[in-house]
C-alpha cells in the first residue's frame, strides 16, 4: 500500500491526492505543475497568504485540469459583509468562477450567523461547492461532529505526532454514515519535529515525509496538507507518497518523538 492513490473526501465526494499544497510558503510555479504532472497532486489551497508563483502555477493548470482539480479557498472574515468579495476577489486571481471549497479559516466554535449566512449565498449561487471549517480547538470538532445540523463539508484539523488529541477528541465522534472529509494541516508541527534540538538524547529528527505519513497513516485522515517554501521542502515531502503507512516500530518512534516535542 502506498499513498499514490487518490481517496474520497468524505461526504463531498471529491476525489484527491493524499497530500495538498498550500499557497502560503512560497513554493514556486514548475513545483505546482510538477506536483499535479508526475506525482497526482490535485489538491490546492489558496489561503490567506496567496503567493505570485503559486497562483501562476495554478493559472497553467487550470484552462485544460480544472475538472480534475480540488481547489480550497480560505476566507478569516468575521463580519460576514467581507466574505463575498474577497472570495470573488480570490477566484478572479485565479481565473476561476468557483471554487470546490470554502474553507473558514480559525473557528472554535460556530462561525457567526452573518458568516454562515455569506457562505451559504455563495453555495446556493455554485461559486462554492462545499464549505469547510479550521480549527484549532478539538473539542469543538468533536462536538460538530455528532451533530446532525451543522453545514460543514469538510474539516480541516490540527493533527501531528506531537500534537495527536484529535484521536481522542474527533476522530471517535465522526460518524459512519455522511462523514465529513478530513483534511490534517501542522504535520511537521512547524518544522519542530524536524530539529535536531527538539530531539530525545541520541534519536535523529524526522523526516518530513515521517510527519506526512504519520498523518496519513490514521484511517480518519483524507488528506494532509504540505507547506513547503521551495522546491527542495517539496522533494522532502515526496517520498511519502510511495512508502506508505508507518510500520509499528516507525509508528513506535514517531511517537516517541512527539510525546518528547510536546512536553
């Protein structure tokens, strides 16, 4: 079993790659190209840092993949009145009339009724197909998902080796029947698993591609996120998709590791 394969993201039936790419970092266009190109990278998220080159890759994407594309756009408004035009301010960039998800950005508790009302007209209007939410507090999440009510497609959830509470917190609670997709983000908990000073007396950092397939490696995780600023982060993050799942002793160690970052 590799990570190459495409799964299902949840209830919204997208299909995508098992590691995403953010816009946020600075990685450059030909990556963006290359990633979708020769390894199946579909999944893009245009957040609330959107980079030049980034977008020019997506832009030299987009005329011919665009239907076998999963497109994020993130919106941090609060009040409700800003989500619309800087969601359409944000296709334009891209050259796109809709985006695949909405994705609001930051919230441990129900976004504000003039938020979901805004994200919801953008639903209704096929700008959005689906709409997510981010967090950082599990509980919330947890909550969310033993509720019948809520609108969220999609949610985007802090989960690494360090910081693994959504296995007690979220993942339990998420139901069998019309999941929503799991998207994990902070895999390499901000490159703090990867320092050589973070580390147990005698153990060597992990590599990047050990934090991506931590994440994956749990049944509940659709996709993970990759940050990367350049080319070479990307590279550190490929080989992921080809070793697979961690194996109990990777898995033992990983663990290890974090419990030792966290405290």
């Amino acid at each position: 079993m590799n990570f190459r394969t495409r799964t299902i993201l949840g209830r919204t039936g997208l299909e995508v790659s098992r590691l995403g790419l953010s816009a946020s970092y600075g990685v450059p266009a030909h990556v963006v190209e290359q990633a979708y190109h020769e390894h199946g990278i579909n999944l893009f998220y245009w957040g609330s840092i959107r980079r030049p080159r980034f977008a020019r890759g997506l832009r030299n994407l987009i005329p011919t993949e665009r239907d076998r594309m999963v497109i994020v756009l993130q919106s941090y408004d609060r009040t409700g009145r800003l989500l619309a035009p800087m969601f359409e301010r944000g296709l334009r960039s891209l050259g796109l009339d809709h985006a695949d998800i909405l994705l609001l950005g930051w919230y441990n508790q129900d976004p504000p009724r003039r938020v979901m009302d805004a994200a919801l007209e953008l639903k209704e209007a096929g700008k959005a197909r689906f709409i997510a939410v981010s967090g950082h507090h599990r509980p919330y999440f947890g909550a969310l998902a033993q509720r019948t009510d809520h609108p969220f497609d999609v949610f985007m959830v802090r989960y690494n080796a360090a910081h693994r509470g959504a296995e007690k917190d979220i993942f339990p609670f998420l139901p069998a029947e019309n999941r929503p997709g799991i998207l994990s983000y902070t895999a390499t908990r901000w490159g703090q698993l990867l320092k050589a000073r973070k580390m147990p007396r005698g153990e060597r950092p992990l590599a990047a591609s050990d934090c991506y397939r931590f994440a994956l490696s749990n049944p509940n995780v659709d996709a993970c996120m990759t940050g990367p600023a350049n080319e070479q982060q990307w590279l550190e993050a490929l080989p992921t998709l080809d070793a697979g799942p961690l194996s109990e002793s990777e898995m033992a160690r990983v663990r290890r590791i974090g419990d030792h970052v966290h405290g």
